[in-house]
C-alpha cells in the first residue's frame, strides 16, 4: 500500500509540476493608480492550473514592484477560494455575485484599504402648508407595537442620491410625493449594522400632494400630525437626539433654521456632475 501511495503521489506531483511549466503565463490584470493589480479571471479552470498561473503572476508582479493584487472571483468560480487563501490572499469583501480577494507583495504593512465602512440611512421631514409633519408608525423593527409616531425613514440605496432616497421612502412609506428642499442635520454612530458605521441625514422635502397611501406590509399607520404634538411625544422628549431632531424641525417651521442646499457640480477627480450640500444663506 505505501509503495502505490508513494507513485501516486510521485505521478501527482510529476503531473503538478508540468502543468506549472506549460502554465507559465499570468493573469490578464489592469494596474490601478496605487502600483495594484487587479486580476481578470474569465474562464473556469482546476485548482492545479489556477495556483500555478497564480504563482507565477505573483512571481512576474514582484519582480515588476508592484504592491496590491486584486482578485474578483466570481461565484461560478467559488471552488479556488480555499486554493487563493492558502496561497496568502485574504478576503476583502462579498457581493451577491462575487468575492473580492487581496493579496499584498512587499514586505511591509499593507496599505489596502479597508471594506465599505458606513451605511447610509435617511429621515424625512415633510411638512405641509398647515404645519403639519407627516409621521407612521411602523410594523416591524424597534419601533413595533410601541405607538410611536416617528418621520419616515430607509436606507439609501448602492448608486442613489441621498436627497433621491429622502423623496423615495416618503413615496414608498405614505404614498406622498415630494420634492427635496433640504439636508437638516446628520449624525454618525458606529458599530452598528453588521459592525458597521453609520451615517443618517435628516432631510426637509416639500410635498406635492397630501392624500396618504400608507404600504400596508411595513407600516401600521401614517397621517398628518401638528409638528408640535409630533415634538412633545413621551419618547421623543426622553431620548436626546430625538429630541434635538425635534426641535430643529420646530426652528425649520419658524423659519430660523438654515439647512443644506443640493447644487450639481463636477470635481477634480471626474467629469461626472455630483451633489454637493451646503448653505447658500
């Protein structure tokens, strides 16, 4: 039994190193502007073929300097995860459809930049012409069974405008269209979804109509409430934050509040015409 074992390996091995002869060439890669390479893996192959194309890529980028290497595999492609890790790569972050690998070459501290760090989330203050705030509750989530009347809210989604995200969810939640006026306040906290950080902006949209639609799967109720009695809810005078919200949404009724204005404009970094929030008072 140890002697077939042993020619086995030996043919294995023997097999192995043949392919790392024929299979010579790299990776089709691009070079980003930080001396990284970011690898194109087009076709499925087996894991003898994958390490070997895979060392002497490394081997040629080493010799060349360069720093980073990226690897975006895609889930049909899931089968060389276990072969990149033991090869040195780690994993950087995951999609629906893919996994993003990293790898760092030089000798030193890596410098790769770490994972999305921040969701974005929105609040809404609507108010209509009789300063009336429009406020739900909600079904499920903390605020569930509670009887809390709250400003509608939702995450932003991947590619949407914050003030885009604002005029959807109030959409979305009551039914109501709006249009945005503007960026109020924000706060950061951490550790929050997944470990994440967390960032949410309080936006002022002006409404277009004043007829409520409520979603029935996600909220209990939704209606038009003086911005007062919104104000001096229990919860809301308990909780600091809250409370500050509140009464900033009180200043923004009395006109003595100023917020942030959207402007389109480009950047030195792109063609591409961008948001910028800011006073113009």
């Amino acid at each position: 039994f140890d002697k077939i074992h042993r020619q086995v390996v030996e043919r294995n091995s023997t097999i192995f190193e043949g392919v790392m002869e024929e299979n010579r060439q790299v990776f089709e890669a691009d070079e980003d502007a930080y001396g990284g390479m970011n690898v194109h893996i087009k076709e499925s192959m087996d894991s003898i073929k994958f390490i070997a194309m895979l060392r002497a890529s490394i081997s040629q980028w080493t010799n060349q300097g360069k720093k980073g290497v990226w690897i975006k595999l895609h889930i049909e492609y899931a089968h060389l995860v276990n072969d990149a890790v033991k090869e040195g790569f780690w994993y950087h972050h995951a999609e629906a459809t893919y996994l993003m690998l990293v790898y760092w070459i030089p000798q030193t501290p890596h410098t790769i930049p770490a994972n999305a760090s921040h969701r974005v989330g929105i609040g809404a203050l609507v108010i209509n012409d009789n300063g009336e705030v429009l406020v739900v509750q909600e079904k499920n989530g903390t605020f569930k069974g509670t009887g809390v009347w709250k400003l509608p809210t939702g995450v932003v989604d991947e590619g949407e405008d914050i003030c885009d995200a604002a005029i959807r969810e109030v959409h979305e939640e009551a039914g109501i269209k709006a249009e945005f006026v503007e960026l109020l306040a924000f706060r950061q906290s951490h550790k929050s979804f997944f470990g994440k950080s967390d960032l949410f902006f309080v936006c002022m949209l002006k409404p277009l109509a004043y007829n409520i639609q409520k979603q029935d799967s996600e909220i209990e109720g939704a209606q038009w409430m003086a911005i007062e009695e919104y104000a001096a809810q229990p919860f809301i005078k308990k909780h600091e934050m809250f409370n500050k919200i509140a009464e900033i949404c009180l200043a923004k009724k009395d006109n003595k509040y100023n917020g942030f204005s959207k402007v389109l404009m480009t950047s030195a970094f792109s063609n591409k015409r961008t948001y910028l929030y800011y006073s113009q008072n």
